[in-house]
C-alpha cells in the first residue's frame, strides 16, 4: 500500500514494535530503497493499521527513491532493539543541505528519523513510502 504525502506516518502504533530486519538495495533503476520489517507490540491497538487495509502484526515499511540515509546503527543489542521514536523532520536540515547542492529541486521529499531502543538512529530523506503486511504461511 503506496502511502499519499499527507498522511501521517508516525501516528500508526509503531512504539515498542521490535524491529526484525532492516536492508538496503539498490534495483536496477539505480535507485536506493529501504526496507524495515516490524512487529507490532502486542500492547498496542492495531486498529489504525486495519483502518488503512494491514491486518497483520508484522508489517513491512519500505522507503523508495532515497535521496539520502544516515545511519548510526549499534550491531550489539540485547534483546532485539524496538522503535521507539518515528520523527517527522521539518525543516529538514539533510534536504536543505540536498537542495544547496543543486540536487531535487523540484521533488517532494520527506525526511524522517527512526530511533531505537539500543540507541541506533537512521535518517531516511525519500520521496515515497508503502507500507504491506506480512502473512506467514505455515506447512503442515
């Protein structure tokens, strides 16, 4: 599910979701993408997600035609780090430092920062974001 601009990302029940893989690549278009799967703490009311169409607690988040990610991220944590921050950043001091160079003046870009429980933080400045729910199939 492709996300409109003017939706509210951080506003879903993300605190506390434990965080199961983060991965970059770059498909064939060359440009960079983004992908961090969730699980929703149980604590949390999934509601809002049933409200957009996701009727799973594991959720995948992907950022698309990245422009610029910054990352700190601590490769030692125990237990399994959680979100526990999604920040909007506006202004935006990595889009202002991308637009100085000349670089997407006349795209939309977003920029966010996700903050986790082991003190990894990533910036992410994309243009799109979709969200799909994973459904695990399990053989008898």
């Amino acid at each position: 599910m492709s996300m409109s601009q003017d939706f509210i990302i951080n506003a879903l029940p993300w605190h506390d979701a434990e965080v199961h893989n983060f991965n970059i690549s770059w498909p064939d278009d060359g440009a960079a993408q983004a992908l961090l799967r969730l699980e929703i703490n149980p604590e949390e009311s999934l509601k809002p997600l049933v409200e957009i169409g996701i009727n799973s607690t594991v959720v995948d988040i992907r950022f698309e035609q990245i422009w610029r990610l910054k990352s700190d991220i601590r490769g030692d944590s125990w237990p399994k780090e959680v979100l526990l921050d999604w920040k909007v950043i506006h202004p935006s001091p990595l889009i202002d430092d991308l637009r100085q160079h000349g670089m997407a003046q006349d795209t939309r870009l977003y920029h966010q920062q996700l903050c986790f429980s082991g003190g990894s933080v990533v910036d992410v400045v994309f243009e799109k974001i979709c969200l799909n729910e994973v459904v695990y199939e399990f053989l008898d």
